[in-house]
C-alpha cells in the first residue's frame, strides 16, 4: 500500500478542474547507491481518474516523471459534491486509490 | 481453517487485480522509445507533423532537472491522446495521456530532465500525429546520481 494522495477538484461552470499530487519515489533504476550498486527502478505506471464510475482521465508515466508527481487536468459535467477516485499502479504491482471531493 | 481463510484472502486478492481496473495498455515499446520519432512509430504510426494548434508550456531555464514542471495542450479536434517527450533523456516518452470525450486535451505535470533537450509535446487528432517542441536548458541535471 503505497502513501496516500491529496486530490484537489474544483468546478467553475460544468467543468472540474483536478490536481493531484502523489507521493512515490519515482526511482528511475539509472542511479547508484554509495556502494556502487544500482538501485532498481520503482515507478509508478499508470494512473486512472473516475467521475461517477466513468473514466475521465488515463495516464501512463515512465520513469522520467518526477518523484512526487504531480498531475492536472480538466473534464466537463461534474457539480459540486460529486467525488473523483483516482487509483495508481506501479512497477512493483503496488496500488493505491483515494478519492477526492469537487468543491 | 487458517488454510481457507488463506485461500480466500488470495481469491480476494486476484479478483481485485489491478489489471482489470485499467483501459490502455502500458507499452515498454513505447517508454523504450530513443526519439520522438521512434516513439510515434511504437504508437503505430510513421509520420508527424508540427501544428500550431498544439501548445507546451514550461521554464525556459530549469534550476533543478529533477523538477521540471510542462503543460500540453491541444486544440485540435478529436484529439484523444497526448504525451510529453524529452529528447535527451535515456527513454525520450516520460508520460503520455489517453483523453477521452468530455475531458479537454491539456494537462500539466512535473518531469526529470538529464540535461538541456528539446522537450515535445505530441497529440493525436483524428489519426493525425501534431507536434510543439521547446528546448528547456538546465543547470543541473536530474537523471543522474
């Protein structure tokens, strides 16, 4: 079970705007403990939004996105109250999912 | 008793696999990709053009290239898909995004950057394949260590 997510959605009109910031290493498999060794990649992979138990955004991330990544993004046809879940996956086949209210 | 409830801890466990959670397909092929131009041929086509109806965003100068944070947009119509590569890191493909219809074709996120590079924002609108590129230098690289 990975750290949990902040997710923040807000609605102006009939559009949401979604910002969440996940907390995960992001290890690329490139970099060097002091020994030497390689230390093994460990990223997340793919990232699913859902509003209303329909898929309002998709992301798959490689090993360059930043450690604690950070993604936003906009989707039509969300109100107040309603909740946007977000679940993650990562290369270790680790998951985690929290959901988020639109204010 | 201890043996069923094991098995039905496991039985639970695969019938909340994450792989049926999820609609695209995460492709090595693609986050293998060397270029921008082997990315769009691992996405399955072999020709893209630059558009001025895709946009990226970002600092013409990034502090630290461990946090380097890019907006893509598109406003081509029908775009459904869209993603950010970095020329000079080790695999150009750093995130991509399946858009679909309801959700507008703009995104923001942070990336690392090994060095100063061209940084692509890529789009597809109705089978076409857009490009915007920007170079974004950096003072101190985050891909090594």
């Amino acid at each position: 079970m990975g750290n949990p997510m902040r997710i923040r959605a807000g609605v102006a009109g009939d559009t949401v705007e979604v910002k969440i910031l996940m907390r995960h290493d992001m290890e690329t498999g490139q970099r060097k403990d002091p020994t030497g060794a390689v230390i093994p990649a460990h990223y997340i992979k793919t990232i699913v939004a859902k509003h209303k138990d329909k898929v309002v955004f998709d992301a798959n991330f490689g090993p360059s996105v930043s450690k604690d990544p950070f993604l936003s993004f906009k989707f039509k046809g969300g109100a107040a109250g309603d909740k946007v879940t977000v679940t993650w996956v990562d290369t270790s086949g680790d998951t985690r999912t929290d959901e988020g209210t639109v204010s | 008793m201890r043996i069923t409830a094991v098995l039905g801890a496991a039985f639970a466990a695969g019938v909340l696999s994450p792989k049926d959670v999820f609609a695209a397909e995460w492709s090595q092929k693609v986050f293998d990709a060397k270029s921008l131009a082997d990315a769009v041929k691992a996405l399955g086509s072999d020709k893209f053009e630059v558009s001025p109806d895709v946009a990226i965003t970002g600092p013409d100068i990034a502090e630290n290239g461990a946090v380097v944070p890019v907006s893509i947009s598109s406003k081509a119509p029908g775009t459904d898909f869209l993603a950010i590569l970095v020329d000079k890191n080790p695999s150009a493909m750093s995130a991509s995004f399946n858009i679909p219809a309801g959700t507008e074709a703009a995104v923001t996120t942070r990336v690392k950057m090994g060095a100063t590079s061209n940084v692509h924002a890529l789009a597809r609108a109705n089978g076409k394949w857009l490009v915007a590129s920007k170079e974004i230098k950096v003072t101190l690289g985050g891909c090594g260590g």
